[in-house]
C-alpha cells in the first residue's frame, strides 16, 4: 500500500481535528490546574517579566524610547515561540502509549503543544494592547498585520517544534541541549536591547535571525506605527513557510522509526 504524502497527511488534520481539540484543551487546562489565578497568569508572567527587565535595563539602554513596550513587543513574540518549541520537544516521547493503542497522525503531538501555546499567546496580547493604551501606544488600522506576521511566526514554530519533537525520539538529551541553545538564542537576539548598539558588521548577521524579522515586523507595526516594507512580508512568510515544510518533511520521514524507540 502506498505511503501517503506530505499534502495527504496534511490534509487528514481535518479528519482528526477533534482530536487535536482535545489535545489542545488537555494542555491548556493542565497548565492552569490548581492555580489560583489560572489563566490571568498568561497575562502576568510576561508582564511582570517586563517590569524587572526593564527596571534592571531601562538605565542602560535609555536610547530606547519608551523601552518597557519595546521590551513587552519582543518579549511577546520570543516568549510564544520558546513556550511552544520548549513544550512540543517531549510532544511524541510523553505520548508513547497513545502511539501504540490507537491510529492518528503523529504530527498532531507537537502541534497541538504549538496551538495550546498561541492561546497563550492572544491573552499576551491582550495584556499588550491594554497596557500599551496607557504607554501612548495606539491601535490603527494597520494591526491587521499582526494576523499576517502570527501566522508566519506560527508556521516558523511548528516547523521547528517538528524537528525538535522528532529528534527527542532517538537522542533524549535534545530537551536539555535546546534549553541551551533557547536562552543563548534569547540573548543573541535584540529583546533587551537595541541592535544599532552592535557594531556595524555584525548587523547583517543579528538581522538574518528569523525571530528577530518577526519582533521588528511587529515592532514597526505596533511601536512605529508604519507598515513593514514589501522585503518585510516576503521574508517573513518565505523563512516561515520554509520552516513548516522542512520540518513537516524531518518528521514524516522520522515517524517510521518511533515505534522502536518506545
């Protein structure tokens, strides 16, 4: 019988996207279980993340006009995709004995990690506008954009949290090598700081970061209030879509060999 492809496995999330509901509502419940603040913790964790950056930042990078939402905006976007990439690492190996009782696309293990974390995510933004309507920050109708920019970031996440997911299957030491290389990718990319204070020929190489293309799209957006230029959108959706394929691929072909690893 023939394999299915790429495109077919894609298109079966339709079938089995109640269970990818589940998956989903699963994650996003435990996270919060036995918490007294629940959900709100979406909106805290970043914002009080925020608050003692910039209290321990705003003196050192005061060329940074209203630095606290220039920190929150690349926090905001940093912060989906490490929650998201950090969980989905353990997405396949957590679930061993659903992979050997029923029949599903395994792909929807560490998508649904991403998804659970994108409702993270519009709480955070929520937390974003609110505060950003007292910092003169104002919503304009080029916030439209932000749905364009997420959906580029969303598929940059899942592309990489499919690799992640798969190579945790055969080497168990991915989940400790990522964390590593996730606080050193944090700092390397300019959150806390501006990046005119790297030297000139360094630029071009902070600026290839893909995360860093999608906080400046953002902070253009939200910060500056202009629209990202036409090389802006083509980037962000080439590095995004690129990401999901490629990660799509790694995995589908990985998938075969998972039953050995149990």
């Amino acid at each position: 019988m023939k394999e299915p492809g790429l495109i077919q496995r894609t298109i079966s999330v339709k079938k089995y996207s109640f269970m990818l509901q589940q998956l989903v509502n699963r994650d996003f419940k435990v996270r919060y279980r036995g918490s007294l603040l629940g959900m709100l913790w979406s909106m805290l964790n970043p914002l009080l993340n925020m608050l003692v950056l910039s209290i321990v930042f705003s003196q050192v990078f005061n060329a940074v006009g209203n630095y606290k939402m220039y920190l929150l905006s690349g926090l905001l976007i940093f912060g989906f995709f490490s929650e998201a990439s950090n969980l989905a690492v353990t997405a396949v190996t957590a679930n061993f004995g659903l992979l050997t009782k029923i029949y599903f696309p395994k792909f929807i293990l560490p998508l649904s990690k991403v998804l659970s974390s994108s409702i993270n995510f519009i709480f955070t933004f929520i937390a974003f506008l609110i505060l950003g309507s007292f910092m003169n920050i104002h919503i304009w109708w080029g916030y439209i954009f932000i749905v364009y920019i997420f959906a580029c970031l969303l598929m940059f996440t899942i592309g990489i949290s499919f690799v992640l997911s798969a190579l945790h299957v055969f080497m168990r030491d991915v989940q400790h090598i990522y964390s590593v290389i996730i606080t050193v990718w944090m700092y390397s990319t300019p959150i806390l700081y501006p990046i005119d204070i790297i030297p000139s020929e360094f630029q071009l190489l902070f600026k290839a970061n893909p995360l860093y293309m999608y906080i400046n799209f953002f902070r253009e957006i939200t910060l500056q209030q202009m629209i990202p230029d036409v090389k802006s959108f083509v980037l962000c959706f080439l590095v995004g879509f690129g990401s999901f394929v490629l990660g799509a691929v790694i995995f589908v072909k990985s998938q075969k060999r998972f039953i050995y690893y149990t």
